[in-house]
C-alpha cells in the first residue's frame, strides 16, 4: 500500500479507454444505493489520486465523487478503498470533516474494482506549502486550520463513535516498523548501513504511546479541501492508510514537512516561514497541545520513525521501477528518494540518541 504523493484533485480530464467505466451498470448501481439519485449520468476524471483513481460523477441534479481501486491484480493490502469508505463513514456522524459516503461496492463484476460514491467537497485544493499569492495573516489561519482539524481527529475517542474495532488500538509505532521493514526488506536492492541501523534500533527504542485514535496516517496539505473563501477545512481526504493507533507518531508525521525542502508540494524547508505567516514548529506543537492536552515528547524519534516508514514505502516503488512494473517519471523521481530519506531519518535517530 503506498503513500500516493500526487493527490491533488485540481481539475478534471477526459476519460481515457482504459479507465472507462460500464455506465449502464453503473447508474444501476446508483438506483439502488445511492438516495435521491436520478440520472442520467455523465464523468470525467480527477487528475490527483492516482493510487486510486478517482472520478467526478455528474447527473441533473448533484455531483458526486467515485473512488476505485486499480484494475487488475493487486496485491491484498494495497489500494484499500474500503478501508477509506470505513473512516468517512465513522467520522462523519461525529461532525468532523469528511465527504458523506453514499456506498461502497465489493462486487468487482459492476465496474471491474471495488468502489466506493462520496459527497463531492467543493472547495479549495492547496498543494503549495508556501501558499503564494495570499496574505500572511491567510496563511497563518489556513495552517491553524490544519492543525486544529488533526488535534480534533485525535480527541475523538474511538469506543465513543463506534470506532473501536478499526485497528488494534496499541504497539502502533512497533506495528508500523514491522511492517515497512518486512516492505522494505523484500524490496531491497542494495545494502543501506543507514537502514540496517535504524531497522536494529528503532525497535528498541519506541516512546510509550499516550492513549490511541484513528491516526490519517497521511495528513498533509494537499489531502485535505478548504472551504472556498474561509480558512476552515471541509473535508479530510485520502484515509487508505488510517487505523487505531499513536496520535502523536501521526501528528509528527504532518510536522515534518517544516523539515521536508521547499519544493513546490508541502515541504517547508528553506522558506522564510516568518515572513510568509507561517506558524514555527514550536508554535505549531504548542497549539496542538493546547487544543488536546496531549503531552508531546521531543519529536527527534518520531521524525526518524516517519523518515524510515516513508523509506521503505518508496524502497517498494524503487524495485517496481527496477522491475519495470512502475516506469513513470513520478515512479523513478520518487525512487530516487529512498537513499536521502535514510540518510535523513538517520540523522534524526542520533539526534534521538541512537549511538552513532
């Protein structure tokens, strides 16, 4: 299951042949779950979501947005839009912002995947971390909606929304690190000293975990839709990789983009975040924690946690490349990052206290 990096669903285009879908077996399907339905029914494509494609379903009277997984053959884990269609579905009645889902479809004989109809959010999609053309009292409000939004995910406490059974609710980090070694493991293609370290240490080395929520898993800028004219997010996008777990290894994972380079996606690194309005790393923590009171350890760990995590996420996408299987430019610019994201989360891991 990888992390999908270009999910700005800024625009539409045509459909192509291959990502057609059976209209006659779609608008069926529409009659019979979706309420208040008529057709008939007209679609173009979203450019972001690649990971899942994602469509824009019109008809006479509303919009609607369809997520399906690939077709083809997948492997089991990857690709979870009923996973997605789970978090929306629980978060919704609790007023935090998510699209209503209006359905989820595991028949693949429908339209050849598994596919889930939600809302459409109609908003604003910002992928620029700088936020340039605004003003710095803008930028500062749109990224205190930011962290509020992950802060009030956190407070919602899953037994209490009916949540409970979406994940296992402890040892997250220590999952996750399982996880993305055996990924990156069976992906490897060369030998990384840095990685080796940090797959010893990391284990042993795990923050206790305070308490448990559904954690996004990646919440970032550009997964989430602005309200058109006001800094307030409307809906939380892209839940492929939620579950049960550590709140604040979820949170510090939004936190590393003030580590991540400025490069035109969320990253904010080398920018003059002062002079732009945008909150320090230290105020953005010191407002999370006064909106969930939750204490929040030094984050040197958690970052060298993230960094290994996404390693061994684009390690899987490298040997694809490798292999043939994934030969897009995006693929092999993304694949060239696993060396520099070891080399970074090494670097935070002997800050943590890892002996060099």
């Amino acid at each position: 299951m990888d992390i999908d990096y270009d999910t700005e669903m800024v625009g539409t285009v045509e459909v192509t042949e291959k990502d057609q879908l059976d209209l006659a077996a779609l608008t069926a399907w529409f009659d019979a779950h979706v309420e208040g339905f008529e057709g008939p029914i007209s679609y173009t494509k979203f450019k972001g979501g690649q990971s899942n494609p994602t469509y824009r379903i019109d008809t006479p009277g509303a919009s609607y947005v369809l997520r399906r997984q690939p077709f083809g053959k997948l492997l089991p884990s990857a690709h979870a839009v009923d996973r997605e269609y789970a978090a929306m579905t629980g978060l919704f009645p609790t007023g935090f912002p998510v699209p209503r889902t209006y359905g989820l479809c595991e028949d693949p004989e429908v339209i050849g995947s598994k596919f889930f109809v939600m809302s459409m959010a109609d908003g604003r999609s910002l992928w620029n971390g700088a936020l340039p053309g605004m003003e710095p009292d803008e930028r500062r409000a749109l990224y205190h909606a930011l962290i509020d939004t992950m802060a009030d995910l956190h407070l919602n406490q899953p037994d209490r929304i009916g949540m409970g059974d979406y994940g296992k609710p402890t040892d997250y980090c220590a999952r996750q690190i399982a996880r993305w070694t055996k990924q990156y493991k069976l992906s490897e293609t060369e030998l990384m000293p840095e990685m080796e370290r940090l797959i010893e240490w990391l284990p042993q080395t795990i923050p206790p975990q305070h308490g448990s929520s559904v954690v996004h898993g990646d919440y970032r800028l550009d997964n989430v839709i602005f309200h058109k004219t006001e800094p307030r997010i409307i809906a939380v996008l892209d839940w492929e990789l939620s579950t049960l777990g550590d709140p604040i290894a979820d949170f510090s994972y939004l936190m590393l983009n003030w580590h991540n380079p400025a490069d035109g996606r969320a990253g904010l690194l080398g920018l003059d975040i002062e002079a732009l309005g945008i909150p320090s790393q230290e105020e953005a923590v010191e407002r999370y924690v006064a909106r969930t009171g939750f204490p929040v350890p030094p984050m040197d760990w958690y970052f060298a946690y993230n960094l290994f995590r996404l390693a061994g996420i684009m390690q899987g996408i490298k040997k694809r490349v490798i292999d043939g299987t994934a030969s897009s430019s995006h693929a092999q610019a993304m694949s060239e990052r696993v060396r520099p994201l070891a080399e970074r989360a090494y670097e935070f891991a002997l800050a943590a206290g890892m002996p060099a």
